[in-house]
C-alpha cells in the first residue's frame, strides 16, 4: 500500500531505491554469448576453470560448483554424514535454507542465539546447544562478516563436530587474513542476483578435504562415479558408469560458469565499494543514539553483503514495521534480514516456540537492511542518510 511520506511532505527520492541489485558489464555478457557459441551448455571445461577460480580466490584445494546455494548446503550436509537422529547447531538469523538442508538430510536444526552486537552466532550459545547427538555446526557470516571462527572450530574440535560455514553473504571476506572458503571443513556460497557477485543462480560447496570432495562431486551428480577406485563393480569399458550412492542433478551449466568468473574477476572492484558505501553508514549512523550501528570484529575483513539499520525502538516512538513503511514512502526500499527461521509456520509445526533465542527475537523487531550494492552511488547513499535522518528526528522520543 503506498503511503504519503511522513507530514504529508515530499519524499526525499523521486524513483524507489531497492535493498539489492547485479551489476553485469559488457564483459560479463559477453563471456556468456562465447558460451553459448560454444560446444558445450553444460558438463564443459567453463565448470573447471571455475571451479579453480574459486579455488585461487579462496584458498580452498578443492571445489564443486553447483546450481545454487540451496543445493551447496545440502550436498555439504550429505558429506557431512548428517542422518536421521543427528542433532545440528545452526543460527536462526539465516535464510531458512541453512536450517532446511538440515531436515533435507533427516537431521534436527537445533537453534543457538546471535550476539547481540555482531548478530552472528554466539559461540558460548553454541557450547550449551551441544549434546551427545551433535554431529555439526551450520555457521552463517551473517551481513558477510566472518563468524568467530577460531572460537567455533574449537568448539568442534573438542566435540568432533564437522563445520559447515555458510558463506552465502561472505566471499571475499578473510578471517585473521585467511579467505573464508578454507578455514571451515566446508563452505557453501550462493551466487543469487542479490549476492556480491552472481551466476543468474548458483552455488559452489570448497573443502580441504579429500574424502569430504569425493562425497560433494558424488552428491551433486546423481551418485554416479566415472572413477574405477569407486565402483563396486569396475570394468574398463569406456562407457561403463556406476550409480553408488544416492545423488541428485546439482549441476551448473557452463555459461553460467562463465558469468561468474567474470563476475569474480570484479570481486575486489566490488569489495572496496561495498566497504566505502558502509563506512559512509556506519559514520553517518553512530551519531544517532537511536541506532545501533553493527559491530564488526577485528578479525574480520569484511565483503558487506547486507547493511543493517537496527532501531533503538525504546528511543522511539514507533516499530520497525512503521519504519520501515515510512522509508518506503520516501522510497527507500529496504528488506527484512531475517525472519528468526523456527518462527516460519513450518517449524512451528515442527515444535519449535517463540522464546527460544531472546537475541535474535529483539534483533529481528528492530532491524531492516538498506540499500547496498557496487553501482549506488554517493548521491543514492546521501538520499537513505537523508530519509533515515528524517524518520528518525520525526520519531524520536
Ligand atoms: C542466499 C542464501 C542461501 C541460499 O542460496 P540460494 O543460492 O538462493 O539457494 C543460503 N544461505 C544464506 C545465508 C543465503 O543468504
């Protein structure tokens, strides 16, 4: 429903400003159309060349792209071994999918709270989640900031848990100067539009580990194998292949391959805009005692993927959601990031209550994310501090 801007004025933008958008160049487009001209769709040598990128960029020894970040979580939970009875620590602050690949599996999402001040998962909160059943840990760089990493894989170590990061928001992003993509047993990432780069749809699951790739490649290709070493049967007829596992079609195509390695080439172009866009936020924002400003932990250099706008609702006099209708009105167009996962419909039917995670509950009633992405420009990011400045004088206690 549109709404007047506040008193009835006019909005401090004329044409509406999204939260997220692409950026696809001349180049990108036409590394695809080579593709497309090309021999191979699908199955080609774009996937490897790739694959190897990804490899470079992150530091990981192996890599598996695959056709979403949905498919990478849940082909990384299948190498992980998660079954029915298997218990996984995950944040409720995450697009459900980092909770769902959990119940893909058969396993149960067990939900630790955020801090309060990072939003990412909290590592003493993890510690209390842990029982004999806990197989894994899900961890989110929540807004592309690195989990505590070194805190977490301690954790797993002395309990024998596998990590699984999900780096959805984070490529790019190093942790003590180490990318993310080889400091988690896995690392899963999503190329969707609204990421920092994009392959239409994609995803991609990086490992150090020999045994856990083997499983990943299985996994994301019907559990079929080419390679004799894994056959229970092996032949040396050329045609011959062999089911062995349970897999599903995961596969990218090769012109969306291309796409990303272009995309990837723009990465750190990317980066330091991102990071410039949130330095004129957080400057801008930590003047206001109305807003709290997130923290962002030394250890992390961070690829911002989201920019959070949290209220200090006890300072005001209205709710995140008239905030967020009366930024809209001024044609600022924010999102929501996240919805607490267990408070979707289908976990309540699980069993999940309201209650469980104080810190991520508050945080989702105060928080919207605003407009972040490389072709903002500095006019686009003065208009949001301009509108926000705005509501908040108009509410204000
Ligand atoms: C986007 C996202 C996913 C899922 O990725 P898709 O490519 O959309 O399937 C998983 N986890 C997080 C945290 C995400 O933001």
């Amino acid at each position: 429903m549109e709404q007047l801007a506040i008193n009835g004025g006019t909005p401090v933008r004329k044409a509406p400003l999204s939260y997220g958008k692409q950026y696809i160049d001349e180049t990108d487009i036409q590394a695809v159309a080579e593709t497309l001209r090309s021999d191979y769709l699908t199955c080609g040598p774009k996937i490897a060349s790739l694959e190897e990128k990804l490899c470079q960029i992150t530091g990981a020894k192996y890599c598996v792209a695959v056709s979403n970040g949905t498919a990478a979580l849940h082909i990384a939970a299948m190498a992980a071994g998660i079954g029915p009875g298997d218990e996984v620590i995950t944040t409720p602050i995450t697009f459900a999918a980092s909770a769902n690949c959990i119940l893909y599996c058969g396993g149960t999402p067990v939900f630790a709270d955020i801090n309060p001040e990072t939003y990412n998962i909290d590592p003493d909160s993890i510690k209390r989640c842990i029982t004999p059943k806990t197989k894994a840990v899900v961890a989110v760089d929540f807004t592309g900031q690195a989990t505590e990493l070194d805190k977490i894989r301690e954790i797993c170590r002395e309990h024998n848990l596998i990590l699984i990061e999900d780096a959805a928001h984070s490529i790019g992003t190093c942790y003590n100067g180490q990318p993310v993509g080889s400091i988690a047993d896995m690392t899963t990432f999503s190329f969707h539009p609204v990421k920092t780069v994009t392959a239409g749809e994609g995803g991609a699951v990086t490992t150090n580990s020999k045994e856990l790739y083997d499983k990943l490649v299985l996994a994301h290709a019907h559990g079929i194998t080419r390679d004799r070493n894994q056959m229970v049967h092996p032949t040396d007829a050329a045609w011959y292949n062999e089911q062995v596992d349970l897999g599903y079609n995961y596969r990218m195509t090769d012109f969306q391959a291309a796409l990303l390695i272009s995309q990837l080439d723009k990465l750190e172009t990317f980066k330091q805009r991102r990071k410039a866009i949130v330095k004129k936020y957080d400057q801008a924002f930590s003047q206001i005692p109305q807003i709290q400003v997130q923290k962002e932990i030394p250890e992390s250099d961070t690829t911002r993927h989201l920019y959070i706008l949290r209220l200090r609702t006890e300072l005001l006099n209205c709710d995140r959601r008239e905030f967020f209708d009366a930024l809209r009105a001024e044609n600022i167009y924010t999102q929501v990031h996240y919805l607490p996962v267990y408070w979707h419909s289908y976990y309540e039917k699980l069993g999940y209550e309201k209650g469980l995670c104080p810190n991520a509950e508050s945080y989702y009633l105060q928080s919207m994310s605003l407009p972040l992405y490389y072709s903002l420009t500095d006019e686009d990011v003065e208009d949001v501090i301009r509108a926000v400045k705005k509501l908040v004088e108009y509410y204000r206690k």
